[in-house]
C-alpha cells in the first residue's frame, strides 16, 4: 500500500477541537486532493491543490483548511468552525499536464467528533 | 452547477448475470468519465475511464459507454462474480480543470 499514505486511520476529537489529518505521496504527483465521503453519498471535494503553495476550494471547503508548502506531502485541518466533522475522509493524488489522469487514493481516515 | 446523476443506488444480481450502472451529468464540457470500485472498508480504485473522444471502451469483462448528446454514460460488468460485489462510483470531469465530480454511488451485491 505504498504510494499515498494517510494517518492515523482512525481519529477521535471533542467537539471544539481543531483536527489536523496527514497525507503524503511518494508518487512525484503535482496535483493533491481532499475528499469527504459520508454514508449513502459520493465523494465530496474539499480542497484541492495543482501545484505546490497553491490550492483551491472545493465543493465543501467551509469549515476546513489546507497547505500545501511541499509537493509531497498535504495536510488537511478540520476546523471547530466544520458542523458535523464526523466522517471519513480521502486523499487521492494524481498527475497533471493538460489532460485528466488517475487520480490515486489513500486508505483514508475516519474521524469521529463527539 | 455541475452534477452528476448515478442510478441504481443498489443493484443485486445472480452470479454470471450481467450488472449495467448508469450515470448523467450537467456539464457539457465534460470530457472524461472514470469509474471507480471501492470495496468495503477499502480506497477507492480506478477500474476503467473513458475520453470524450470514443464512445466506448472495453476491458475484459468491463466495459464503459458514453453518449455525448444525451450527456449520459454507463458501466456494463458481464458474467458477474461474487468479488465483483462493491460500491461502484462514476465521476465526470473537464480536461485540465483535474477536479472529478462523483455520482452518490451504487452498491452492488452479486449472489452466489
């Protein structure tokens, strides 16, 4: 399961809490993203990233918060101010030059905010 | 704004039938349609996309077709296998833009 990488697996916080969740890639991609997945609903896009120190909004971007300061590696923060936080969260990369490629995923992280 | 439809939500089907997913989008700029299985407690993984240049594709007992003008394209799986069982999810993009809108998903349960 190399490749991208996401920590932990599993992740418990209060309500209140700023949570920050981990995903690195080792696959020289430029292109980074975030997703949320829920029950009975595809996957949401969070926050996306094409080039390192530049990244845009999704879909879902509220309450959330991203960086991405090295190619490899791109933190995503679960803020106080996200409403209902519980979820499992992806992190998929992918190349990019022009046309759209694979986009690979992590094996995600499932937060519980009680 | 962009959406992409996907039906059935469940499909159950006997081992060796064939399973057909069918998804829509909003986005006439679309341009290519990947599909995606994710088996339960697992990441989500490619299993066949398609361009907005050819109107079909096949891989094995996959396939994928794609009709530009209804704006609609599906997943065709032939002679179902009880690992074919998963949450299938089609997803729609623009070339350039990197950014794939999913469909809500299908769970598909093959019986034995």
């Amino acid at each position: 399961d190399g490749g991208i990488t996401q920590s932990p697996k599993y992740l418990f916080r209060k309500e209140g809490q700023n949570v920050t969740l981990s995903c690195e890639q080792n696959l020289n991609h430029d292109a980074m993203y975030w997703y949320r997945q829920d029950p009975g609903q595809g996957l949401r896009l969070i926050y996306y990233s094409q080039i390192v120190n530049d990244f845009q909004k999704g879909d879902i971007a509220e309450g959330y918060s991203v960086s991405r300061e090295k190619k490899e590696s791109f933190p995503l923060t679960v803020t106080s101010a996200q409403k209902n936080p519980t979820a499992f969260y992806l992190c998929a990369s992918s190349r990019t030059g022009g046309f759209n490629y694979e986009q690979y995923f992590g094996p995600g992280t499932r937060l519980t905010v009680t | 704004g962009e959406n992409v439809e996907q039906h059935p939500s469940t499909l159950s089907v006997q081992e060796g039938d064939s399973a057909v997913i069918k998804c829509t989008y909003s986005d006439s700029a679309s341009n290519y349609f990947p599909w995606y299985k994710q088996e339960l407690g697992k990441r989500p993984q490619l299993i066949i996309d398609i361009r907005s240049n050819v109107g079909e594709k096949k891989d094995q007992r996959i396939a994928v077709t794609l009709n530009k003008t209804a704006k609609h394209f599906s997943l065709h799986i032939t002679e179902t296998q009880p690992e074919d069982s998963a949450v299938y999810f089609c997803a729609a993009s623009r070339d350039s833009s990197y950014k794939l809108i999913f469909g809500s998903g299908t769970r598909l349960l093959v019986r034995p």
